[in-house]
C-alpha cells in the first residue's frame, strides 16, 4: 500500500464522522462528489474496486446527445445531453472532441409514418427501418436543440454517388448517408480520474478511497472494509449517498434497505487492429442500424477500430461478458456496411462489457428503456440514504449537480459554486489546434521529444507538472515514448494506483490498444514493487491476476511461463 493512501485510510478511520458519504466511484459519484467539495461539504468516496473501473469503464467512448432518445419522447434528457456534451467540448477538450458522424441510409420513407406512434401513443416493439425522411426530421430536431452558442456544425445528407465518393468501401446498396457531430471521448476513465482530482484539490475535508466496500449500514454509520489491508472500520455520517450503478439494488441489500430499482441491460464492444476497416472510416465515427433494428457504431480511436454494442438483460449479481455470439454479432454488422473488407476473429485485441444503469422497465425492448435519471431519498432509518438511479456519462456534470443540490439540502448547506463552464483538470488551458499545440510543446514541456505529445494527450495540461518530475530524476522507458518509470511514480503518488491492472486498464491505453506483452508485465510489476513495497509473492500475483483479468474480462490471451520462470 502506498504511504499515502495508508495516510487517507488512517485519516478517515481515525475522523470517524464525516457529512457525507457516497459509495460508488463511477462518473456519476465522482461527479457528486467534486460538487460537494467544491461546496465546502465534508465528503467521504469508497469504492470497492478502482474509480471508473465498472460501468464508466465499459463506455462507448461517446459523449453524445442522444438523438435516438427522440424516438422514445425523451426530450428534456436530449436537451440536457446536448448542452453538457457542449459544456464538455469547452470544460474537457484534452478528453472530448468533436467526432464526426456518419450514418448510411438504404431507403427514403421507411418508419416515418410509424415513428410518431411510439412517443404520441406510446406503441412499442421492434421499430421499423429508419429511411431517410425519418433521420433528416431526427438530425433537425437534434440540431435545434443545440441552440445558438454551438461548437458543431449542422448536419449534411449526400446522395449515394457522394456518399461513395466520400466512403468508397460502404456497402454500394446505400441510398443516402446524414453526417452530424457529436463529440468522443477518448479516455474515459483518465477524465474520471481528473474530475476526481478536482474534487480532491479543492477541499482539505474532502477524502476518495478506492479498494474499500461498503458492508453495512449501522445506526448513523456506514461499516466498510479496505481490500487492501483487511481492515474494518466505521465512518459516521450526516446523509449516505449510494452512487452504485447497476449495483444500487445489491447496495442498499447490504446496507439493510432492500430496493428493486434497477433493470440494467448489458453492452459488449470489440476492439480489432485492422488498419483497412480504420481507413475506410475515413477518421469518423459510422453508426447506423442493423437488421435487427439496434443502432450500432464502427469508431475508429487509437489506430483501432471499436465496434459496437449490445442491448442484452444482465444480472448485475454476475461479471459481464462479451460472449462468442456478440462477437458473431459485431462481425456480421461490419460486413453489412463494409462487406468487402475482410475481417477476423483473430484481429480482435480486446473486448469489453459493462451493464448499463438503468431503471427496472416491464419495455419488451430493451432499446425503449428510459437512459434519464432520478434521484430517490429513503429517511426511513433516520439517517437518509439517497439512491441514484439511472445516468449516464454525457450528463454527469449536471446528474452531480442535481444530486448534489438533494444532499445540500438534507444538510442544510447553501450552493456556493456551479460547476457548469468550469475546466476539468488538464483541460484548463488545453491547446486545441495544431499550431497551439505545437507552441505549448515547446514551451511548457521542452527538451520532451516523442514523450511531450504523449504527455499531453495522457495528462492534458497537467503534463507540465509530470514532465518537471521526469526531467528532475533519471527517468527511463519502460515501453518507448508510452510508459516510463519515473511517470509510474507521479501514478502511484497522485493517481491512486494500488494494482498493476490499475496501470495496464485504466491509467493508460495499452490493455485497449493491444499492446500488452508478458514482458511489459513484469517490467510494470517491478517498478510498482520498488514503489508500493511489493515483495516477490505479492508481485507474482499481481502478475497473474492482472493475466487472469485480461483473459476473463477481455479475451486477452498471455502466456505466464516467463512471470513465473
């Protein structure tokens, strides 16, 4: 354990009592939990396993407004959603950036007729294709609700002939194709984690624990146990904030206050090395519908084309996966829209699958499911505990705000702050052309080489502070210009690693990129030994668990024979 976080666990076993406490280090709880920092309030996060490694991990990548969400009538969310997705772009530009959209249409009038009966007259079911008429009325909507202070372009249609012209390897059957903007996000839980640090940064009275679980509830104290140490220790508090996801029901079981809030759906991508299917992108992001109705994305990020996702019933109780059908099923959509570019299952360098938050439904299709939140508050046990359910990435800035205000209120504290325009970590000052990038290069982090754009694009602007530590120690690589062992340190004393899978998933890109060898392995593992104190046991299981998740969770297949010769 690292002193410094045995010196956060020690503070807080020791306080006793804070405010606040909120479990879940998702998105959504690290957004509630950087608002009421930034109110003053005494604030206590645990999450059991790393921040952002659950659902905020298993994203698509996108922070979108949602135009499907039209479809089911769901108005005030795609408002919301388009605004923060806005706010983003501005607040988080070294994380959110416009992404360019393409959609490939194969009739005119298909579903337009149908449509209005789904959110007029609430008739569900399978929807029917979605022909050109039916998006361009969709795209307009969308547009609108952008308003006048935009950061995007309004949408385009182009005929088939154009729409070849622009992507020549699209399915010839083609008949239209809209292009619209919405924005990606290019590593979600390095955003988390810098939203996180705002939090932290902002209030002396304000804690984050990773690798500690919530286990009971007891008069006006929430029981919790380090998985790291083993220790057992209670934190009293004014208000309980369960910020679990599509783990709020299993939560408030073990906290003594059953609920049946939840009924989330499981979402399953891939991730394939196979440069021809990222060309013919053409750098943008190809969504459209399968046969069977779902809307599905083909994206290119990292030199890697991600392709998804899914809408199955899960049971949170289980780990997701993505299956061996899901994978049939991704292989197949691409060949629906590239059907000349071969593709196989051997190209695939990581798979990953989360469940989606959402609120229990009797929807025959789980598309039709509501993606809006609310916030419920129990103070039937005295001690409130107020459940989120529901949510989503795009809306967290305003989801923390709202359930922040739900909290200040129960503690009779006043809003001293908004969050909204506020600059998230590294995006404060971030350089958003070519030649401004260039100019900050040169001037925050000189000398760097090959290693400042990686900083930049990893930290954002706060890659001026690690590269002053790298400069300051003799520094070496650990894998070229991606990975050394001096910035392993600035990891471990500012960015919360306590495993080596914490390195590998969500510190850096290099599970997502494919890029992980068993000897990249063992050379993190043993830097991380020197700097956690690991001996040789404790750095040989590490090795094999961060193995055995990759294989489990993410069809990465390692050999383990050199960690353990």
């Amino acid at each position: 354990m690292s002193t410094s976080r045995r010196n956060v666990v020690t503070q807080v076993r020791d306080a006793g009592r804070t405010q606040v406490v909120i479990i879940g280090g998702g998105i959504n709880g690290i957004a509630t939990f950087r608002d009421l920092a930034l109110q003053g309030v005494n604030v206590v996060l645990v999450e059991r396993g790393d921040f952002a490694s659950g659902a905020s991990a298993a994203s698509s990548h996108m922070v979108h407004g949602g135009i499907r969400y039209l479809e089911n009538g769901e108005f005030r969310l795609v408002r919301e959603s388009v605004r923060e997705r806005n706010d983003l772009l501005n607040t988080a530009p070294h994380f959110v950036r416009p992404l360019k959209t393409t959609v490939p249409i194969y009739s005119f009038w298909s579903g337009l007729f149908r449509a209005p009966l789904r959110f007029v007259f609430g008739r569900r079911g399978k929807p029917a294709e979605r022909g050109a008429a039916l998006i361009k009325i969709g795209l307009t909507m969308y547009d609108l609700f952008v308003g006048p202070r935009r950061r995007t372009p309004w949408h385009t249609f182009r005929g088939r002939a154009a729409s070849l012209r622009e992507l020549p390897r699209l399915n010839p059957r083609v008949k239209f194709t809209a292009t619209y903007f919405d924005a990606s996000m290019h590593d979600p839980e390095r955003l988390a984690l810098d939203v996180l640090t705002d939090g932290l940064k902002s209030n002396r009275a304000a804690h984050a624990l990773n690798y500690v679980e919530a286990t009971g509830f007891t008069g006006d104290a929430v029981e919790v146990r380090d998985l790291v140490s083993g220790e057992e220790f209670s934190i009293a508090a004014d208000v309980v904030v369960n910020a679990t996801g599509p783990w709020a029901d299993l939560t408030n079981a073990a906290l003594g206050t059953p609920t049946h809030f939840m009924g989330g759906t499981k979402g399953s991508h891939i991730v394939l090395d196979n440069p021809e299917l990222v060309a013919a992108t053409g750098g943008r992001e190809i969504f459209f519908e399968h046969s069977d109705g779902r809307i599905v994305l083909i994206y290119p990020l990292k030199g890697r084309a991600m392709v998804g996702t899914t809408d199955i019933e899960a049971d949170p109780a289980q780990p997701a996966r993505c299956t061996a059908e899901e994978v049939d099923y991704f292989l197949d959509l691409i060949g629906d829209v590239f059907p000349d570019i071969p593709v196989s299952r051997d190209e695939i360098v990581y798979r990953f699958s989360g469940i989606r938050p959402l609120p229990a439904s009797d929807e025959s299709n789980n598309a039709q499911i509501s993606r809006d939140y609310r916030v419920v508050i129990d103070s039937s046990r005295g001690i409130p505990l107020v459940t989120l359910v529901g949510g989503k990435w795009t809306t967290f800035r305003s989801l923390g705000e709202t359930l922040s205000n739900a909290v200040l209120d129960l503690v009779g504290a006043p809003r001293a702050i908004s969050t909204r325009g506020r600059p998230i970590g590294g995006g404060r000052d971030f350089p958003t052309t070519r030649r401004a990038r260039g100019v900050w290069l040169r001037s925050r982090v000189p000398g760097s080489g090959t290693r400042g754009p990686v900083l930049l694009d990893r930290y954002g602007t706060r890659a001026a502070q690690v590269w002053r530590v790298l400069e300051d120690h003799d520094d070496v690589p650990i894998l070229g210009d991606r990975l050394s062992t001096w910035e392993l340190a600035w990891m471990v004393d500012h960015e919360h690693v306590v495993h080596l899978s914490d390195v590998i998933l969500r510190r850096t890109d290099l599970a997502f990129t494919g890029s992980v060898t068993p000897e990249l392995l063992e050379d993190v593992a043993r830097n991380l030994a020197q700097l956690l104190d690991w001996d040789e046991a404790r750095t040989a299981a590490e090795i094999s668990a961060t193995v055995e998740e990759l294989r489990d969770a993410h069809g990465v297949e390692l050999s383990t024979e050199s960690a353990h010769a």
